[in-house]
C-alpha cells in the first residue's frame, strides 16, 4: 500500500489495466478509454497527470 504523496510506477499500472475492465476506471477518472488502451499497451508515454489519476484510482481501490 501506498502513503499519501506517493504513486504507482507505469509497470504496475499497466497490469493492473490488463485485470480490470476500462470502461468503469475511464467514467472515474476522466480519461479516455482510448488513452486507456495506450496505457495498458506501453503505447506511447503517458502523461504525468494521466498517472497520478491512475494511480489514486487504483489506490482508492484497493
């Protein structure tokens, strides 16, 4: 688990895509389902705000 201030690397996140359903986490977050998709796929380099939005997802579901 992580504390406050701190953040999942783009690894974890991209398997943690890979087990979930997107459309749920793309309603929550803001971010495309398309944007999604390149992340899950390592396409691209994802910004730093679409990280930090993953990455409180995931926290926040845990």
């Amino acid at each position: 688990m992580l504390t406050a201030g701190m953040m999942y690397n783009v690894k974890f996140i991209r398997e943690a895509l890979r087990e979930r359903r997107l459309e749920p986490i793309s309603e929550a977050t803001g971010i495309s389902q398309t944007t999604l998709v390149r992340v899950r796929n390592g396409i691209g380099a994802p910004s730093y705000k679409t990280l930090e939005a993953l990455s409180n997802y995931l926290m926040d579901a845990e």
